[in-house]
C-alpha cells in the first residue's frame, strides 16, 4: 500500500495556469535523473552519496538554472497504474520503522504543483499509458531524503508520480519517454531508487564486509557499459543478462525508476554516471544522468 494522503480524484485536464508557466519556463533542456536513496538514514548522516547530493542541487542551477518543479517517481509509492499526485501542498511522510528519534523529526514541506500534475497525465495519456490525475499529498521517504538533500528549503516545487512495480523496462521506459517534453519546460525529472537492493544481505553483512563485494561492481560496471553505448535493449533486458542481478535486486522496484528517467532522455543520448559508492560493502549507491546535457553534471 502506498504511503499517499489521498483525498478524491480530479478531473484530467491541463489548466490554463501551465500554458502562463511555459511561456516564463524557456530554459535550456534539463537532463534527468535516477538518483539512489538508499537507506532513509542518507537524510541525517553523511556519506559519499549525501554528499554528492548536498552538490548535485547547486550544481543543477549553475549549470541549467533552478528548476521550476521535481517530478520524482519513487519505488515506496506503488499503484495499478500511474498516479499524478496533485496535491499544492506536501510533507515528509516516515513510511519506515526502527530508526533514531532524529529522524522522525525530520521535515519537508514542499509546494506540490496542481497545473505540472495534469500536464504529466495528459502526456501519458497521448502516449497510451493509462494515468490518473489524483488529489492526493505526502513524500514518501524516497523523495524527501533525496530532495532534502539537494534543496534542503525546499525551494522547489514536487509533483510525485507513483511507479507501477510490475510494469517491464520496456513499460517504464514508455512512462518517461512520455513525460520527455517536461525537460524543456523547466520540470526535473528523477527515477528515485537503489542501484543494488538486497537489504537482506546489507543487514546481514553490515560491518563485516571491507571494501565492495566483487558482484556488486560488476552489476555496477555492467550498467555503466551498457548505458555509455546505449545499449538499452541489453539493459531492458538486465535481469536475464546483468551478473548476479537476482542478488543484487530480488524484487526490482527500487531499479525500474532508472527506466523511467533514461527513457525521459532519450534512446540516442548515453547514459552519464553522475555518481558511484558503496554502503556497506553491498548497497550500491550509483547516480545518472540522461539526455543533451547530462555530461554537465558529471563533475557532481
């Protein structure tokens, strides 16, 4: 079940309000993204990957300009089918248990974006992928731990489309190729997930493991090779082809996001890795970037 403040549906349609913010929205084209979250901790405590956050919003408005609004599809918001979350307001929902007080103190109230929601839906739906306008709020911890990092006062604005999990690649990919015009209007698009999640093996082996177990790099090394020669029928296909992937990812919920972002940058742009490390020996952490300007935040 997902973890969303659900009110009642709202009608499909694109309000004339999204129409006003293009016109003030030409901006050069934004890449987007599949950023790693790892463990809900990754908002209070330091690491290689927070830090590559705390970086990477900063570098995303020198390089492109703020962007007008987040549109992050998170593997801890589930549906049948896609939901875009139209809600004006959000706030940090804590959909995990057992960790320190502080974390539970932990908030972020971001501007929701009512108009970017309806445009997504209609996007989809021109696209043939049933969608559902919803009226509905709340971040899941794969979205605000990241965009705490990258935006600690939440300067800018979030639309969450839910992930539907049993959906091929090939059906993600779809979902972001539709959703692909955004990067020219000034929304960010972010797949929010885990390069490798066995957290039955990152428990279990948490302290004992020193430096990176061999099969995590080479599921690592396996993507970058793939993305950097488009090869993406390959990595539709990853969970026949990539080593160990049934270790690395036993239900692959927190990697089907990767697909949306890369298709909202298209199949003849590279995929850049933007970001690698390592937690705990065995949960990867690894960032991308898609589309024409990708490659401008691989010094992130």
């Amino acid at each position: 079940m997902s973890p969303l403040r659900m009110n009642a549906a709202c009608k499909a349609g694109e309000p004339r309000g999204w129409g006003r913010m293009l016109q003030s929205t030409l901006m050069k084209p934004l890449p987007s993204l599949y950023l790693s979250h790892g463990s809900p901790m990754i908002a209070i405590t330091r690491s290689e990957a927070s830090d590559f956050l705390d970086r990477l919003g900063p570098l995303i408005e020198a390089r492109f300009g703020r962007p007008k609004a987040a549109l992050v599809v998170s593997p801890h918001s589930a549906t049948r089918e896609p939901m875009a979350l139209a809600g004006p307001m959000h706030d940090a929902i804590h959909d995990f248990g057992g960790f320190p007080r502080e974390l539970y103190e932990q908030r972020y109230d971001a501007e929701g974006n009512p108009a970017l929601a309806a445009r997504a839906v209609r996007l989809l739906r021109e696209a043939g992928v049933t969608a559902h306008l919803a009226d509905a709020s709340g971040l899941d911890h794969g979205i605000w731990t990241l965009l705490q990092r990258m935006w600690p006062k939440a300067e800018v604005p979030v639309m969450p489309l839910t992930l539907v999990p049993n959906w091929s690649p090939q059906r993600q990919w779809a979902v972001g190729q539709a959703l692909a015009p955004l990067a020219a209007e000034g929304v960010l698009v972010i797949g929010s997930g885990a390069m490798t999640h066995n957290l039955q093996r990152f428990f279990g082996l948490r302290g004992q493991v020193k430096g990176v177990e061999p099969d995590v790099a080479a599921f690592q090394d396996w993507v970058q090779e793939r993305g950097v020669t488009r090869d993406w029928e390959a990595l539709f296909d990853y969970r026949r082809q990539a080593p160990s992937a049934a270790l690395q990812h036993p239900t692959d919920e927190h990697w089907l996001p990767f697909y949306v972002a890369a298709g909202a940058g298209g199949a003849e742009h590279p995929a850049v890795r933007i970001h690698q490390s390592v937690d705990s020996g065995v949960l990867a952490m690894d960032g991308y970037a898609f589309g024409p300007g990708a490659a401008e935040l691989a010094a992130a």
